[in-house]
C-alpha cells in the first residue's frame, strides 16, 4: 500500500515539474520590445 502512494506522488511531482519547465520555456508567450525612451518620462528602462 505504501509503494502505491509513494509512486502516485512521485509521478505527480514529475508531471509538476515537467508541466512548469514547458510552461516557463517553451510556452511563454513573445516578449514585447520595450519602447525607447526619450527624455524625462519615467518610463523605467533607466
């Protein structure tokens, strides 16, 4: 009994782990280009 729920979480944490390295590298959505600033608006890129 105790083999059976040692493996259901061990599957589960690799179904985890795998679903976050796909969902963080292969699909993240496009990054936008930031804009260039140009003067004093604050924009953050400085």
């Amino acid at each position: 009994m105790n083999t059976i729920i040692q493996n259901i979480l061990v599957f589960s944490a690799l179904i985890l782990a795998l679903g976050f390295i796909i969902k963080t590298y292969f699909w993240s959505p496009k990054k936008k280009k930031t804009k260039v600033c140009g003067g004093d608006d604050d924009c953050g890129c400085h």
